[in-house]
C-alpha cells in the first residue's frame, strides 16, 4: 500500500503541482490527484516506480 500523505509532503517540498509531477512520472494527474487523496491505494509497481523516480526517492519510501 502507497503512503498517499508522504507523496503529497515530497512533492509540496519539491513546490511541484500534482500536474507537474504527473507529467514528470509520465502517469495521469487524475492518478497523483487519486493517490494523494486515498482513492488509489494500490496502484502498480510501475506506477510507484514512476512517482519515486520523478520525486527522486527510493520505492521503498512511498509504500507502507
């Protein structure tokens, strides 16, 4: 399960919008706008490898 609260805290210290980092993963902003707000608990492993990539942490750091 993906720490939705822990994404939203990296990418607001990183002053990136859910659209930036949503171009920056190469996923949907409708996909960040789901997570951070608990609608996706579990998305793929690829798409949290995409996040952890764009927000430059380890994968390990966003799943619970």
């Amino acid at each position: 399960m993906v720490e939705s609260s822990k994404i939203k805290r990296l990418r607001e210290k990183l002053c990136l919008s859910q659209e930036k980092l949503a171009r920056l993963a190469d996923v949907s902003n409708n996909t960040i706008i789901n997570i951070e707000a608990g609608k996706q608990q579990n998305p793929t492993v690829d798409t949290i490898k995409k996040i952890a990539k764009a927000l430059n942490v380890p994968i390990e750091d966003l799943i619970k």
